[in-house]
C-alpha cells in the first residue's frame, strides 16, 4: 500500500530531518578533545647534597732549598796551586777546598821571625842597662814598642797564611769549580758553590685568608715531578710581613733529605691545610657555581622551584669545589643548565645517578 504526503505534512518532515541534522552535528563537536596546556618546567639534573668529613687542604706551588748554601771566594788576590777535591763529590766540614800561592807570604814570615829574635835580644840587653842607668827610660820604651810592633806583623802574616788555605764551612756537596789550577782569583769571586743537603726547605706563598693556620710546627705534605712519593715538612719560619703585591705570606717548613733525591730548585706542590681536622661540607661539581659580586651561589629546589642561595667555598680541585656553608644535607642542589636558570623558575628534577 502506498501512502502520499500532504501539503501539510511535507513541511514538518523537513523540519524534523534538519533538527536531528543539527542534533548530530552539535553532538560531534562536543567531542571534539581540547588540547592540554603546554608544561613549562625546565628540566634540570639534580644531586641530593650530602655532608662529608673533608680534608681541608689548599694545593700551593712551593721550591726546595738547601738547608744551608754558600758561594765560596777567596779573600786575598793570588794565584790557585792545587784544587783538592772533586766536582760535585761530598766533602766534610774543615776539608780542604783550594790553596793558594803563599811563597811570599811565608817568605815575609820568616823575615819578621827573625827581626823579632833581635828585637827581643835588643829589649833584654836594654832592661838591664837600665838597672844600671846606663840607658834612658825612653830608649828601652822604644825597644819595646819595636817588638810589640813586628810580634803584630807576624800574626797578620799568619794570618794571611791562613787564607791560602781555603776550608769547606760545614759538610755538603760541592758543585764545579770555575776557576782551574793556575787561575788568579780575586778577592769576593765565587769559586764553587757548596750546600747542605742533608735536609732541605721547602719554600711557599700562603694567600692572607689562611693566615691562621700558618704556625710553626704544624705539618704540611708536598709532592715533586719526580714521582708520586708523599713527603711531609714542618713549618720553621716566615716572613714578618705580607707581600704587598700578592697579599700572601712567605713560608719555610724543614724537610729531611737522607737520600739526596730532593734537590734545589726542584718545584713541589703543597698541601697545605686550611681547615679545622672535623669540618664536614658538601662537594659540588664546579658548574653548580653561579658567580656573583658578592661571592658564589648555587640553586636548590624548593617547591619545585629553582631558588638561588650564597654559598661559602673551601678548596677546589679541577671538577670539584667543597661548600662549606649555604647548602645543608638533603638539598636537591640544580647541575645542569644554570645559564637558563632565574630564581624562582619552576624545574622539573631528573636525579643524577
């Protein structure tokens, strides 16, 4: 059976279709997923800071010296006639080093030995005129002064006999000689260089911060370029001021030498400690470091925010400074992209294991 529209119903159909038309497409648009807020936390590698008993200690370039140096020179202007030791060999105290030519001195010696014989001859004969008379006061005050006087010459003489010898000081080592057999020295010139090596000093700058751990007796360690051996020195002297261009103070600690290893002029690194024996600090990578004109600061994360805080650095090594206060154990303290970091920024941590 077929059924027909009216004019009547035609209207209303269309009406229903276009409602259920629009129901569709407004349900569809309802569904329609609204994109998520975009995350603006800037992501950041973390450490959890942790406090550790620390070695307070400053590495400082130091430079060994004898314990004792002296340039020896000869004192009177002649000629060298025998070199009695051997170059850098070890020689003891009182040894034998040069001699000199000393033909006219003993020459003159014997001359003033021989005027004193007489003078003493001539001093006795006229004290016992003058018992008698026979000679006046003056005349034997006269003899007397003659035989003071050549007695005078001949230690001066002696003397100069004496430094034709030319003696080792103290024992040591000796270096080359600069001068050969035959060679006219002159009065001051070095001839060799003798030093003590038995123990050596150790020579350094403190900068003026560590100037109360600077005392005498206290212990540093130091190593050479020679090998990996520790050392120890004790502290002997310093300077009694500061270098005004440094700001830093000269110190000598003392160190035993019983195998000759160190030597002068050898450079050493110290450390020296800066630091009480119990302090505890955190150890940070140096890239954790913002600087400052006030000094350093490090982020920590507080609230899932980057807060900047001042810190008080101890020593550094390449990789690593020690804080020593301004982080507390448990900090998670920010390492990586700090040029990007502002305080107050929201971060998002990643541990670094």
């Amino acid at each position: 059976m077929l059924y027909t529209l009216s004019a009547l119903q035609k209207p209303a159909i269309i009406i229903l279709l276009f409602s259920l038309f629009s129901a569709a497409c407004g349900s569809n648009v309802k569904q329609t997923p609204t994109a998520a807020p975009a995350d603006n936390k800037l992501p950041v590698d973390i450490i959890v800071a942790r406090l550790e008993a620390l070695n307070l200690e400053e590495a400082l370039v130091g430079t060994i010296e004898p314990y004792r140096e002296v340039a020896i020179a000869g004192e009177l202007a002649q000629k060298i006639t025998q070199i009695a030791f051997k170059d850098g060999s070890y020689v003891k105290q009182g040894a034998v080093l040069y001699k000199l030519n000393d033909t006219e001195i003993r020459s003159r010696l014997k001359q003033v030995t021989a005027q004193i014989r007489l003078a003493q001859l001539t001093k006795e004969r006229l004290a016992n005129l003058l018992k008698t008379e026979t000679v006046n006061q003056q005349e034997y005050d006269e003899a007397d002064m003659q035989l003071n006087s050549l007695e005078a010459q001949h230690e001066l003489l002696h003397a100069e006999l004496e430094k034709t010898v030319i003696r080792a000081p103290f024992s040591g080592k000796i270096g080359i000689t600069k001068l050969q057999v035959g060679a006219y020295i002159s009065p001051g010139a070095t001839l060799v260089t003798l030093q003590d090596q038995g123990s050596v000093k150790i020579s350094f700058s403190v900068p003026e911060k560590y100037l109360p751990y600077v005392q005498q007796g206290n212990k540093i360690k130091f190593f050479t370029v020679l090998s990996n051996k520790e050392y120890t020195a004790t502290i002997i002297a310093t300077e009694p001021g500061l270098d005004a261009g440094g700001r830093s103070l000269s110190v000598q600690a003392l160190s035993g030498n019983d195998n000759g290893i160190l030597r002068s002029g050898l450079s050493v690194k110290v450390l020296f400690n800066t630091g009480a024996k119990e302090a505890t600090g955190v150890q940070l990578p140096s890239e954790a470091l913002v600087p400052g004109l006030e000094g350093y600061s490090a982020f920590v994360i507080k609230d899932g925010l980057a807060k900047a805080v001042p810190v008080s650095t101890g020593n550094r090594t390449e990789s690593h400074v020690t804080i020593t206060k301004g982080i507390a154990s448990g900090d998670s303290v920010i390492i990586s992209n700090i040029l990007r970091l502002g305080d107050g920024m929201p971060v998002a941590p990643v541990p670094v294991k």
